[in-house]
C-alpha cells in the first residue's frame, strides 16, 4: 500500500491552499499537514501520526461546518473527500456510502432507483457530519432525521481498529450506532454509514413567502395535491395563528412551485456556496409560536443587516415519534426550529455587523421563549455548553467518550469532554 501523501505549504502550495479552505469564509485555519485518505487504512495511519507527533486532528467530510471544525491550526486535517463511493442495493434496499461523499452523491444513486435517503437542504452537504448531528430537511416531518435511517457503519476507533457495527448488534456499539450519532465523529471517523432508503415521492411542492424585510417562512408538503391527504391540524398549525396577518403587512410576494426530490436538494446551493462568509443561531420551540415570540422575531427582522434571514423549520411529524433516548438527537418535542442565517461575500464587511445582530437582536430578544437556547447543533456556533444539545442523553455520551477518547484527542467538534478533563483548553 503506498504511504499516506502529506501535503503542507511548503511542498504543495496550491494543493494545500485549496484544500485548507472550509465552506465558511470567516474561518482561516492552517493545519500543519493535510492527508486526503482514500482507504480505511489511511485513516488508520493518519490518526497513527497525528498521535505519535502530538498534532491535533480534525477530521473533514463535506467541510460543512459553521464553526470551523473541519479544520485545525497547526495539527493534522484527516480529509475523507476522495472516500465519496455510494453503492445503492436495491433489493436489500440499503445505500452504502463513503466518509467523504456528499449529499448530491447520494441523491444521484438514488433517484435511477426511485429511492431517497432523508437529508439536508444542500446538495454539498457532508453525509457524515449532517447524520452525526441528527440531520434536519425537507421531509423530516415525513420520514424523520436522517441518523433516523442509519442502520449502521464501519468505523476506525483511536486504536487502529477497524469495526462494523448495526442496530442489530447487542454488543458495545448498539448504543453508539443508535444513541450517539455525534460523539462517533468525536472518537472515530465513519467510513461507510450504511442508511435505509424509502420510495422516492412523485413530486413535491414548495410554498415560499418573500418578505422584503429578508425572512423566509418555510413549509413543504409532498406527494401530490395539497388539499388531499393532509393532516391539516397536524401540518397547517403555524398559519393558522396570527404569524401570517403580520407577515402579511409587510406585502410578501407568495409563490409556490412543484418538482423532483433531487432538484429541491439542490436548489438552495447557490445560495450556500463555498468561500461565502456565514454566522448563525438557532432555538428550538415546543409549543406554537407565540404573539410574544411573533414580536419578538418581528423586532430583529426589522433591524437584520444585508443578506441576513431568519428561517423557521416546522418540526414535530415522524421527528417527534422516536424517544428522546434512542438516538443523541434531544429535541424530538420541538415543533419549530428558528434560526438567523448570516451570509455576505464582501470581504470588507465587518463580521460584527451580523454577529451583533444574530446574537443581540435575534438571539437574545427571541431565546427568552425557547425551549433550548442550544438549538440545532448543525446550525450552532462554537459553545461551552455542550450538554445543552443533548440533555438527559449526555452523561452517556461522556461514558462512551471515557472508554474510546478518554485524552480527548478527538476534539474538533462540538466537544464532550472526558469526565476527568475540565480544562477548556481544546476549544479553540
């Protein structure tokens, strides 16, 4: 087997500054070495190195993160890209899929088949790092999270070992696979995550309300004619409160169109491209929204700088039949989850701007209605409150943590620290 390939900015400049690079343009890191691994045994020996000279790993998929987590200042970046293959079986009606591969891979196998696996809302999204955190979309309310369909995965744990583990398993895994989607990136790197597909919908019709004051209210409905087949009690209940009559007064251009599953996924692409600058915050609701938190929300819209929105995702459906315990993803009472959505391109503006917006205007007016100023730790910024995302879940998350990463080394992530490190000297 050849040997791993370090790439540094001496040697490979170009290559190195290319691949440095996350999707968020705020974040500049620069790791000490780059190792594109094409095989599990590179990932083996990458995590091998980074031990014996003391650098700090991150380990990258889609490079999606918000935070920056996909990346390190002078440590070690483990890049999965090259590790993108998607075997679909249709007759086991499973889909194999590889640590680097991105979502539009997954719904390009897929679609020949008439088959989807639920996932974001952007087609460059990483599988890995979005299923690790619960992974919210178009049809959670259908179908549930994405870590919902995954049935199991091959895994590289610190040691150099090499496992498969499953749902079926009864052994250590069962609950790693099952019940702690987040902490597998904090002590392995996933190398195939095996997901359990379901028929893909004839078509799916998106109704958008365009608002000049830059929000967006979202909500989607699929297979068919709207007004046949639909809970309305269940899928109606945010418009049928006051929300709309104030939206309404802002004149809002409403359109609605219908298409495929796979180009829904991609359509909010341009809008998320790489290299772009991004700031968010998110909360979690579980009740309907409020004629406070509605006044609230219309306080910070009315001060949101250029290019700054706030998106409500409607929860609840199939997202809120699973136990809290089943999986790490806490929030399954949620019914919306609400975030500001920062994003700008010219270099020259001050991230203060947007950061003192979504966190004074938005976050603190609006959290104080929340039921988990955490929020969705896919959209979450860096924060030392970890266990908030995960609530009764996280003193088992902190076990698993003890047995397979009890130095921490893998701590490029929204970190849960070993019982016996109480230093936060890895959050950087």
């Amino acid at each position: 087997m050849p040997p791993l390939r370090f790439i540094d900015s001496t040697s490979h400049p170009q290559d190195y500054n290319r691949l440095r690079k996350v999707w968020n343009g705020t974040i500049h890191l620069y790791p000490k070495y780059i190792v594109q691994c094409e095989n599990e045994q590179d990932i083996v020996n990458a995590l091998d190195f980074a031990k014996t000279h003391e650098l700090e790993i991150a380990v990258r998929g889609g490079g999606h993160s918000v935070s920056g987590f996909s990346a390190s200042d002078g440590g070690l970046l483990i890049d999965l890209s090259l590790m993108k293959s998607v075997i679909v079986n249709s007759e086991l009606k499973t889909v194999t899929v590889g640590g680097g591969a991105l979502w539009g891979h997954v719904d390009e196998a897929c679609d020949p088949y008439q088959m989807f696996v639920p996932g974001g809302m952007v087609s460059h999204t990483g599988v890995g790092g979005l299923t690790l955190g619960g992974g919210i979309g178009w049809l959670s309310r259908a179908y549930g999270l994405t870590c919902d369909s995954l049935i199991g995965a091959r895994i590289v744990l610190l040691n150099g070992s090499i496992c498969n583990v499953s749902k079926l398993d009864h052994g250590v895994f069962v609950y790693p696979i099952e019940d702690a989607h987040k902490i597998m990136k904090t002590y392995f790197s996933i190398t195939n995550p095996l997901n359990n597909p379901h028929p893909l919908p004839d078509n799916i019709t998106l109704y958008l309300f365009l608002l000049p004051t830059q929000v967006l209210v979202m909500s989607l409905y699929h297979e068919g004619d709207i007004t046949q087949n639909i809970d309305t009690e269940e899928r109606f209940e945010f418009y049928k409160n006051r929300v709309i009559e104030k939206l309404f007064a802002f004149n809002p251009i409403y359109t609605s169109f219908t298409d495929s599953y796979t180009c829904l996924q991609s359509m909010f692409d341009i809008g998320n491209k790489h290299g772009k600058h991004y700031y968010w915050k998110s909360l979690f609701f579980n009740t309907a929204i409020s004629e406070e938190t509605q006044e609230a929300l219309l306080k910070a819209i009315k001060k949101a700088p250029e290019a700054s929105t706030i998106e409500v995702m409607h929860l609840g459906g199939a997202i809120s039949k699973v136990a809290h315990t089943h999986t790490a993803y806490y929030q399954r009472d949620a019914l919306y989850e609400i975030h500001s959505i920062c994003s700008w391109e010219n270099n020259s503006l001050d991230i203060s701007i947007f950061r003192n917006w979504a966190q004074q205007e938005f976050f603190d007016n609006v959290s104080k209605y929340s039921c988990n100023i955490n929020g969705y730790i896919n959209t979450a910024q860096q924060t030392k409150n970890t266990e908030g995302f995960y609530g009764e879940n996280y003193a088992r998350l902190v076990q698993l943590k003890n047995k397979y990463d009890p130095q921490n080394l893998l701590h490029r992530n929204h970190n849960i620290r070993p019982s016996f490190i109480v230093s936060d000297d890895v959050e950087r």
